[in-house]
C-alpha cells in the first residue's frame, strides 16, 4: 500500500490527469474530493432504491458543478465520492460554494428524499516533474485531500493552506461576495507525517464556519524563550509590587487579517508572521479594549480583552459576528415548485463608536410566488413579501411584483436600503432571470453602505 496511491488511480486516471494538465499548461493541480455524509447508513435504512437516487443527485451536482465551462476534470467516482481536478484554486473553491449551493435547492426541491449532505476537501500541490505527471506526486495529493475531506461535516468545505492563500485574494477582490475564511488550527491526520492546518470557506448567508470534530489537534504552545519571559515577569511583579508597571502586551497565534484597536488605531506587531509570538508595538493603556478585523460587509471578528500593568499574553481568541441575512430562490416549475417562503429569527451583538456592546434580535421572512403572466405567457410574474423585524420593532415590510421573459436571459438584480442605524443598514435585494428569482433582506455594516 505505501506504493501505490490511495484510491489506486488507473493509467487511464494518469492519463487524463495528465491530458488536462497539459491543456492548462500547469504543473500545480488542485485536487477536490466529495463524498455523502452518512450514505451507507442511509441506504441500510432507506433502502438501495433510494440511496441510488440520492447518489444520482450528487453526481448530476458535482460533475455539473466541475466541468461546466471545462473548468475542471472529473477524475472517478469512487462509491458516493468524486475526485476533480482544477488549474485555478479560486476556481476549485468557487465551484465547491457552488455545489453547496446546489445541494441546498435540490434537498428543497425533493423534500421526499433523505437530506443530501455533501462535504468537501481541497488540496493543491505539483504533479508533475520535467513537463512529466508524477503518479507518486498525484497520489501524495490526493491522499492529503482525501484526508482533508473526511474531516469535514455535511455543507462543509475545508481547503489546506496552499488553496486557501491563492484562492482568497482572488475572490475578496469580487464584489458581492458574502464569504467567511477560518483558520481551524493545525490537525494530525492519519498517514500523514507533519500535522496538516485546516482552512474553511463559508458562505455566511448559509451557515457559519465550524472546526472538526473527533480528531487531534496540535497544540500551539508558547516559546520556551516567551515562557522563561512570563516567569520572569511574574517574579519582576513580586518585587515591584508597590512600583508602577508599564503595560507589556504580546499576541500569540494572531492570524493575518487587519486588526483595530477601539476602532481606531492598526494592530501592529513586531517580528514577522510565522512567529507564533508578537509584541504589540502598538501602545495599550490600562483597561478594557476593543479589538476588530472587518471581514466583509456582513461578517466581522470581536475580541474584548483587559490590559493589567506588567505583561499581558493575548490568546488569539476572536469571535465572528454575523449581521442576519435571509435569502430564498425559486427556480419555478408548475405543478412541482411554485412558491417558496421561510422565517428565520437572530441574536447578534453590534458595538457603538464608544465601543459598548448592544445585543440584538432580529426576526426576518420573506416569500416568493410565480405565476405565468396571463397577459403575457412569455413572462413569468413573481410576487415577493419580505419583513424585517428588529428588536420588537418593525423597520421594513413590503409586498411587491416582478416580471421576467421567460424565453432569453435578461438577469436584473436590484438593491436597496430600507432602513439605517448609526452602526448598520438594512437593505431588500432581488434578481430574477427567465423562470428564477431570489429574494434577500438583510444587514450590513454602515460603513459599507456606499460602496
């Protein structure tokens, strides 16, 4: 087994492998896996019949989803998973939001099947040497993806660092893009040597990131050279007791994202990046500070922390807030799918420019009905209802049509503000194109209101 790879790719594996790599003129390949969560237990439960339907579910969503455009190359499927390839990590990640998104309009679409739960894992890496595909390379590749994959749970999608650092730029400089990036920390995987750092990429209308469950962790812990420092520190506070004590801070484990302190001032730290432990240089005066990293118009990471004189270690310890967000689409058929509708309620923190923390709830629904046009039966009319509720007070309801042709493309997305405080805003999108529409009412950061 230590020779060969572990899903046994085929000649004819390599070979289109290797046909594809060459019509991308690449030697770096990102390798995607899928599988269903739970699907042996499904079909003992639910029968064979019915998990071959929920597998011919996944297949249609993932091939679609990679090889749409010539994207990316189905490699095999292997049971109730499918490995792919791509030339481009942001285009690997982009079509696994995709097949998220898919999987969640085909389980609202076949409410008489089990709930199709796909999750996913990414991994990039050279496959070939000397313009020449490597199976050895290919297999340690997929092996790690493989690994990856199995950690995730269903609606999950976990990248390694090398996808995460070329696919991120790409897609935060999209505009529109509603997308959480969350570093997990590092995890010992089985057949694997070095302890792997697990990334999640999430759409953050749908859920929220979430670490694996059931697998080791590497603990991160302090230098020996910080540890001696904090001893030191606590005997220099013994002694001094009664003297005044200039505030020393150090951040341990901080990641990359831009950090404000109150609001106001960059965090900066000194040393470089891979050092597990920084200083702050920074200035922090005795008491209770506020940190901030402005993730996206909808997401942003909090952390209170309490500075004391003497030396202060800071844990990275951040904690995303999600502003509500509720979205439906309807890709209408008669007779089948005709309306959708939904209510969600939202418990969410927001701080003011004096850095005092508001807690908030937020009660939002929105529905969707199309008819055909009866003036016009190349028209499609869609009814839309929203409301939004926010701490016991209405601030926003309407009932509104929209029409779209039904036979060419003419995508229409609109969206406007209905209501604005000094910390956020709340705004109603729309798009509709030929028999589909979305409708989305939710919050954003004030600060992101013009832009």
């Amino acid at each position: 087994m230590e020779n060969r790879t572990p899903l046994d790719l085929t000649n004819q594996d390599l070979s289109s492998i290797e046909q594809y790599r060459l019509r991308r003129q690449t030697s770096v390949l990102v390798i995607l896996f899928t599988d269903i969560k739970g699907f042996t237990e499904i079909g003992e439960r639910r029968g064979e019949r019915h998990a071959v339907e929920l597998l011919r579910g996944h297949d249609e969503i993932v091939v679609r989803a990679v090889e749409e455009g010539g994207a990316g190359l189905v490699v095999k499927h292997i049971g109730d998973s499918v490995m792919a390839v791509f030339a481009e990590p942001s285009t690997a990640v982009e079509r696994a939001l995709r097949i998220q998104e898919e999987t969640v309009a085909f389980n609202e679409s076949h409410p008489e099947l089990e709930t199709l739960g796909i999750r996913i894992g990414l991994h990039m890496g050279q496959v070939a040497v000397e313009n020449q595909t490597q199976l050895d390379l290919v297999g340690r590749h997929v092996n790690r993806a493989s690994r990856v994959e199995a950690l995730a749970d269903a609606g999950q999608i976990y990248l390694t660092y090398p996808v995460f650092d070329s696919a991120r730029g790409w897609l935060r400089a999209q505009t529109g893009r509603t997308l959480d990036w969350k570093l997990h920390g590092s995890y010992v995987l089985k057949g694997l040597a070095d302890p792997v750092e697990i990334y999640e990429v999430v759409d953050v209308r749908r859920r929220a990131p979430a670490a694996p469950k059931g697998v080791r962790r590497k603990l991160r812990l302090l230098p020996v050279w910080l540890a001696v420092g904090v001893l030191v520190a606590g005997a220099g506070v013994l002694y001094g007791f009664h003297r005044y004590q200039r505030t020393e801070v150090y951040f341990t484990n901080w990641n990359k994202e831009l950090t404000l302190v109150d609001q106001q001032q960059v965090l900066a730290l000194a040393g470089d990046r891979a050092q597990e432990s920084r200083a702050a240089i920074t200035p922090f005066s005795v008491g209770r500070h506020l940190l901030h990293q402005d993730i996206n118009d909808q997401v942003r990471n909090y952390m209170e922390v309490d500075i004391k004189r003497g030396l202060n270690v800071i844990p990275a310890a951040m904690v995303p807030v999600y502003l509500p967000d509720l979205e439906r689409r309807l890709d209408f058929e008669p007779g089948r799918r005709e309306q959708v509708e939904a209510q969600q309620s939202f418990a969410y923190p927001v701080y003011d420019k004096e850095n005092r923390r508001h807690e908030m709830k937020a009660e939002l629904s929105v529905a969707i009905k199309g008819v055909p046009d009866a003036a016009d039966p190349d028209h499609m009319v869609f009814q839309c209802t929203w409301k939004a509720v926010e701490n016991g007070v209405v601030i926003g309801s309407d009932t509104f049509e929209l029409k779209s042709p039904t036979k060419e493309d003419d995508r229409q997305t609109r969206r406007i503000v209905v209501h604005e405080s000094p910390t956020h805003f709340w705004y109603v999108r729309t798009y509709t194109n030929r028999r589909s529409a979305e409708l989305e009412v939710g919050a954003a950061y004030i600060e992101y209101k013009n832009k």
